[in-house]
C-alpha cells in the first residue's frame, strides 16, 4: 500500500460517509467481474454465457449493480453542489442571483465530469489511433474487429452519468420541495412509458425511459444524503451514525426493508406476469431488453438493490473503521474509472494472445472452459492492472484555480455537457471499426460516426472546462 494512499486514508474527514466508497468500488468491481465471466469467446466472434446457459439468468439480479453506482452518485452531487452552494463569494446569493446560479452550476459540472472526462478521452484517443492504424495496414478482421466494436461498448454508462449530474441541480431543487413526491414523479413516468409502449404500442417512447428510471435511482441518492431512507446516513454522516442497537436500530432499517422487499416483488410479478424478460442485462436476438432502453422491471430491481445494500450499511461501517479496510477502499477508489474503461480491453487482449499463441478455446460452458476460466480471469486482472499503472494518472483531476466563473457559464457547461452526453452514447453505439469506411450509427434517429462522436466529445469537455475552470472545488465524494 503506497504511503500517498496511507496519508489520505489517515487525513479522512470523521464525517465522510466510507459505505459510499466502497459501493462505489464494489458495484464497478461486480460489472468488470460480470463482463469477464459473460464473455464467451470463441475463433468465430464473442458471445454470451447467459444465452449459452439460459438457468444462469437469475445471477442477473445480484450482479447487474449499475443502479447502486447511480444511487451513489446521487448522494455525492447531493453533497458537492450544496459544499459549491455554500462557498459562492459573499454577496451573490442576492441581486445577482441567477449569475451566481450559473456559476457553481459551471463549477459543478467542471468539478464533477473531470475524473470522468480525463480518463475517458485519453482512452477513446488511444483506442482510436490504434483502430485508424489497424485499418491502415488492412487489418480489422476476426476478434480484432469485434475488439475496436465492443471496447467502446461501456461508455453508454459514462453517458448516462453526464446526464445526471447535468440533472442534479434541477432534481434538487424537486427533491427539496417534494421529497419522495419527486422520486414518485419520476417513478410513475416510467411506469407511464412502460404502459404506452407495451400497451398502446406507442412507437420511441420507451427511449424516455433512459432519463426517468436511472433518474428515479439518482434521486433515491438525494433521499439518502438528507437522512430519509432511514439508516441514519445524510448528510455529513460518518461511519458510526447508525443506530446498531435496541428499537431505534430496527426503525431505522424499516424504509430499507420496504424498498428491498417491495422493489423484489415487484420485479418477480412483472418478470412473471409482463413481456419483460428475466435476464436484468441485454441478451443478444431479445425482443424486449430490461437494459436497453430500461423497464420499470428494471427499476423494480434497482430498488431492491439499494434497500439491500442499505440494509448492510451498519457491518460494513464496522469493517470499514478498520484501517487496513479502508486503505483499500481509497487505493482502489483512485484508480476504479480507469480500470472500468480498460477492463475490456485486459479481457479481449488475453483471449487475442491465446489465439496468437495457439491454445485451444473449449467451448463455452463446457467442463474444460469452466476449467480455464480461472486463469483467463487471473490474466484478464493482470493486464488491467498494467493498462491501470499506465494511465491512472489521468483520472486525477487538475486542481482549481484561482477566478470565479464568468456570468453566463452555465449556459455553456450544459451545452458542454449535452455534446459530451451525445458524442460519449454516439461513441457506444458505433464503436471504432469501419473508421475508413464511414460507419455510422442512430444516435436519436441522427446518423452518428466515430470521429464525430469523438468531435463532439472533446468539443463538450473544453466547453464544460472553460465555463467552469476557477470554481472553488467541493465536497470530493467523488462521481
């Protein structure tokens, strides 16, 4: 363990919520272990375990955790925006209300999209050289082109969050004033697109669903940051907030218990009894996807999720006040957004080097697959772990400086952000391959390229950065 990583575990505020960090780590450690495990590669291409061996589709409810990711960052913006909130200079909460709004809502956006963004970049230009290159040289065949089509695959995530953190001030604002109303709002708008796509046959409208179901997550972050999902944990609550004895210990897990149980029975009834299928993840040839776009089913299983997690809150607080735990918590934190985007790569690299080599691929799910399937994994860890020591340096974010942002930033942070959000989804759908070609995907019913999409990203971020460079940074539960 690296002494920096033991000085800022030691320098650790009492009041900062750990359990955060370590959903953080751990959900985004579940999805790199689930892509590893779901990967059936073959010499023919890259299918999926779960199509293979269709009785391995309810591990999808314990292991498909993007919305605890989503939950978590709603409770981190909760407490940024409202630490930017209070270091606005003296005298701009008054006549100049709406400048100064537009300012931290500038400096929110450059704050929280850094760790995001740097690393990101740096991945898509590198993945991008060395797609032009393979392509030059007449390559872009076999499992080299599945690899420049699926590497680019997980930034669909990276977009979904610039979304909510573009999101975050207005949905405050709601959540402020009506509390559960608000998630309930969001929550009703799903199930209302639910109903007019299934039901009415209402053509596009279930593309909404990307914004209200990973919204409604978002927002139960926002109910945990002000302490009402009742395990003691708003804002500014440390490790030994929780009640852990005595009466006040089981009310305090009474809204945890409704939503894990509630959100479980609701999954099973709508699995049971609607068109929504039983995997939570996309399944290749699948008529209806709870993943793509998301389903109230899926909804229902993120809210299983976070009751579940919240439930755990009080154990994990407990390991989490041991030193050790917690070194590791903050050691993987600093490089977790690096190691995600690479980790596909880690995977198709060691699969490409078995073939290179000649070692025979069993089938999937055979004996003989389940057999190497430790070693592939081993290998797949120790290449992310290089490609990691490689490029974690860019998912430090660059400290502040010195000015305030200038009157009318905002407007351009969120345009900023909005070409990010577009070019990152546009990026995930095309991939990197036919690059010479001209590929293209519907991003919205618009034909989008890779070079485009990658345009459009970097425009966002310099945009996003030159509204909100000079902000005072915030509270850094990280995105």
């Amino acid at each position: 363990m690296g002494s920096a990583v033991r000085v800022l575990a030691e320098a650790t505020p009492a009041t900062r919520d750990r359990y955060v960090d370590l959903l953080r780590v751990g959900s985004l450690a579940v999805v790199v272990l689930g892509h590893w495990m779901m990967a059936a590669v073959t010499p023919d291409g890259v299918g999926n375990l779960l199509a293979v061996v269709p009785a391995l589709q309810p591990l999808t409810w314990l292991l498909q955790v993007m919305p605890v990711f989503f939950f978590v960052g709603g409770f981190s913006h909760v407490l940024s925006y409202r630490s930017l909130l209070r270091k606005r200079p003296e005298g701009s909460a008054d006549s100049d209300t709406a400048t100064s709004a537009h300012s931290v809502y500038a400096a929110f956006l450059r704050a929280r999209l850094q760790r995001l963004l740097r690393p990101t970049m740096v991945f898509v230009l590198v993945w991008g050289v060395v797609a032009l290159l393979v392509q030059l040289l007449g390559g872009g065949g076999g499992l080299t082109g599945v690899t420049l089509r699926l590497v680019t695959q997980p930034l669909w995530f990276i977009g979904i969050y610039l979304a909510m953190v573009a999101f975050t001030p207005p949905l405050l604002r709601l959540h402020e004033r009506y509390g559960w109303g608000a998630f309930a709002g969001l929550a009703g708008a799903a199930a209302a697109v639910d109903v007019l796509r299934f039901a009415a046959g209402v053509p596009y409208v279930e593309f909404l669903n990307f914004a209200f179901v990973w919204l409604a997550v978002h927002q139960l972050g926002f109910l945990r940051a002000d302490g009402r999902l009742g395990t003691g944990a708003g804002t500014g609550s440390g490790t030994g907030s929780t009640p852990s004895t005595g009466l006040g210990a089981l009310r305090s897990l009474r809204v945890p218990a409704l939503l894990a149980g509630g959100g479980l029975i609701g999954a099973v009834v709508l699995v049971a009894a609607g068109p929504y299928p039983l995997s939570m993840v996309g399944m290749p040839g699948e008529k209806v996807s709870n993943m793509a776009p998301p389903t109230l089913a899926l909804l229902a299983h993120g809210l299983w999720l976070v009751g579940a997690v919240e439930l755990l809150r009080a154990p994990a607080a407990r390991l989490l006040a041991r030193p050790r735990a917690w070194r590791t918590v903050v050691a993987a934190n600093g490089v977790a957004m690096t190691a995600f985007l690479w980790h596909l790569t880690a995977m198709l690299g060691v699969y490409g080097a078995l073939l290179a080599l000649d070692v025979p691929l069993p089938e999937p799910a055979t004996a003989a697959w389940w057999a190497q399937t430790p070693l592939r994994l081993a290998a797949a860890a120790a290449l992310t772990a290089a490609l990691v020591a490689a490029f974690r340096t860019f998912e430090h974010p660059a400290p502040p400086s010195a000015t305030t942002p200038a009157p009318g930033s905002g407007p351009l942070a969120a345009l900023g952000a909005t070409l990010c959000l577009l070019g990152v989804l546009g990026l995930s759908m095309v991939g990197l391959g036919g690059l010479l070609e001209g590929r293209t995907a519907l991003l919205i019913a618009i034909p989008v390229s890779a070079p485009a999409a990658v345009a459009m990203t970097l425009g966002g971020w310099l945009l996003v950065e030159r509204a909100g460079r000079g902000a005072v940074r915030g509270s850094d539960q990280r995105p």
